[in-house]
C-alpha cells in the first residue's frame, strides 16, 4: 500500500507526504490519544488527479490501498464496520498562516469501504471547489499546483466537543486559555451554528477564571452515513457542558501540545465516554 501512510508512522511526520493536518496529528499520535487512521498521501492525489476528469476518478490500485487499510483497522479493533471520519489535510493547510478551515469538505460517520473510497474523492474534488481556490489566492498560496492528501480515522462518538485556544484570542492574553464548548459532535461549533460555551482558564493552575453558558439550541449527532443538526434536549440547553476538572483536563492537553509544538496552538478535541480525544491540533492564526 504504496499509497497509505499510517497515523505515528515517522514517515507520516513528512507535511510533503500527508498535509499539515495529518503530518500534525501523526507526530502527537504517539503521546495523545488521537483516533486511529491512515492517510491517502500527496502522491496519491496525483496519482488520482492524472485522469483528466471533472470529477476525481480514483484508479484500481487506489481503491485496493483503501480498502485493504479499512479492512486493517476494522480487524484491528474488532469490528465488521467502522465509522470513520474523511478529512482533507493539504500540504499549506493548519500552517501559522492559513487555516484552511471550512475550505475542503470532511465527510463523518462513514461505514464501509466503497463509502470510504467515494468520500475520499469527493474530498480530493473539494480541492478544486471555487471556494478553496479564491481561499488560496486570497492567501497568496498557488491555486494550480494543489497537493491534497486525506485523513481518514476512527469517528469518536463525541458528548462533548470543544475547541481550545492556548492563549486568548480575544484578548491576546498568553496567561490563559479559552474553551468553546458544546453538546455532541464539533461541526457545530466550527460551523458557527450554536452558540457555545465559553470558558476561560488561567495557565497558572488550570483554575477557572470566568465562563459563559450560553443557551445552546443545536448540535450535532451522528446517523446512519452522516450527521445530522438536531435540537439540543431541552432540559440541557442551559445547562453548563463542562465541569471544572473537564476544563482543566482540556486546558492540560492544550498545555501540552503548545509545549510540544513550539507555539500556541487552536485545539480541536473530545470528551466520549469520559475518555478526552484529541482530534486536531495547529497554530492560533489570529494572535499578533
């Protein structure tokens, strides 16, 4: 599998190879608990992108790499089907300058293999979407000489996702942290459709210093081949998503990997089962 990268496979440090997103993950997956997967790399893409096509057409022997690599997880965790999450991870993506968030598509709660094959080459043609094309040239970055690699990795059933910042970045503050918090899977937060916790928490000793709780009125949940934005249960709306040692677990990962990375870092994470995922991890964009 020529193709196929492994997450904490030193090879899969290479951002040439995987992205920034993956070449991110990869590196911590070998002391956070990050979600297995594998990436299709930068040289499967052009592979893929050779046929000169409208709509990405993957090859014969690509469609093998991804399916023998599902079938390699699915084993590994003893399960018939898995869910996955399909995520682009660009060469310029989650770098100090360009976030690329919202850019390419992520497909979530994909089961199978045919499923797998089929989101990621419509997350390869998300690549050449209009609106990720003027992104890059709104960044200065080429917009014909793209390399897309793709994320693919076990889906954690999230109950609370949260997205933490290791410093403020309202205020510029490098003392403290902020956490966006809400109900269910991430892409609500990230999609600006709820309204999230806030919570803010001093580097010192991970105590709380302020919070907001807002009135969450949505979230988002896992279905049968996707996801689905759903009414937040009512009894829950105004209730606070994180107790005190949540956050301060969170803000302790967050610590970590600003330590680990070498700057502040925009977190993307998850409590399932009482169990803390970490999900993604690059620079804050937005500090001076």
């Amino acid at each position: 599998m020529s193709h196929i990268l492994w997450l904490g496979d030193p090879r899969s440090f290479d951002l040439g190879l995987v992205g920034g997103k993956a070449a991110n993950l990869s590196r911590l997956a070998r002391s956070q608990r990050v979600p297995d997967g594998f990436c299709l790399t930068t040289a499967a893409f052009e592979t893929a992108a050779a046929a000169d096509s409208a709509h990405t057409v993957l090859p014969p022997v690509l469609r093998d790499d991804i399916t023998h690599a599902y079938a390699a997880m699915t084993t590994c965790h003893s399960l018939p089907d898995m869910s996955v999450a399909v995520r682009s991870s660009a060469v310029d993506e989650d770098s100090s300058t360009a976030s690329f968030a919202g850019q390419h598509e992520t497909y979530l709660n994909i089961v199978g293999a045919d499923a797998v094959v089929a989101a990621v080459a419509r997350c390869w043609d998300s690549a050449r979407s209009e609106r990720a094309l003027a992104y890059r040239r709104r960044q200065g970055l080429s917009a014909d000489h793209v390399r897309l690699a793709v994320l693919v990795q076990q889906s954690v059933a999230a109950d609370v996702s949260a997205v933490v910042f290791s410093a403020n970045p309202v205020t510029g503050s490098r003392d403290e942290l902020m956490i966006n918090a809400s109900w269910g899977l991430g892409e609500s937060i990230v999609g600006g459709t709820v309204t999230p916790d806030t919570y803010i928490v001093r580097k010192a000793d991970l105590s709380l210093s302020g919070s907001q709780i807002a009135e969450k009125q949505r979230m988002t949940v896992s279905i049968p081949g996707g996801t689905r934005e759903v009414d937040v249960p009512r009894m829950l709306r105004s209730q606070p998503v994180l107790d005190a040692g949540q956050a301060a677990e969170m803000a302790a990962l967050a610590l970590a990997l600003e330590a680990d990375m070498g700057w502040p870092v925009d977190v993307e994470c998850a409590f399932a089962g009482g169990r803390l995922y970490l999900l993604q991890c690059r620079p804050i964009t937005t500090l001076d």
